[in-house]
C-alpha cells in the first residue's frame, strides 16, 4: 500500500456554490477522475470551466452563437422591461 503523503499547494479562494449535475455526467466526471488519477472532482470541474471559459470565443464566431446570443439577449430586455 502506497503512503499517504499530504503535498502543501497554493492556497485558493474558493466560494461554496450549489449546482445540479445530471446523474450520468456525474459518474463520467467520477470515472475520468479515479481513471487518471486526478487530484479531484472539484479541481477537474474547476478546470473544465476555465478550459470552456477561456475558449469561449471559437464559439462567438458561429451563426449558430449569434443567434442563441440574440434570442437570449431579447429575453433579457423583456425580463428587465418586465414584458416577459
């Protein structure tokens, strides 16, 4: 059995924030964790979001972004002109 061994690491804020995940999602992000021995679930979804966050504009490119930005941003004014 290996020694469990306890690695000093860069001290971050972190904020506690509740989310749903679908059930099957979970267990892919479990699996991919326990598989490549990552350090955990939370620092693997934390990187998973900067990773989407930071390429977010590959996204912005396409029709297909305009358009969902456009619907979105019309349900937005209707919600604050409260029209909605």
């Amino acid at each position: 059995m290996p020694d469990f061994v306890i690695k000093a690491r860069e001290k971050k804020e972190y904020e506690q924030f509740t989310c749903r995940i679908e059930t099957e999602l979970l267990d892919q992000v479990r699996k991919l964790v326990l598989e490549n021995n990552l350090p955990s679930v939370n620092e693997f979804i934390n990187d998973c979001i900067r990773f989407s966050v930071g390429n977010l504009k590959i996204m912005k490119e396409t029709e297909e972004w305009i358009q969902k930005m456009e619907f979105f941003g019309s349900r937005i004014i209707l919600k604050e002109g409260h029209l909605n």
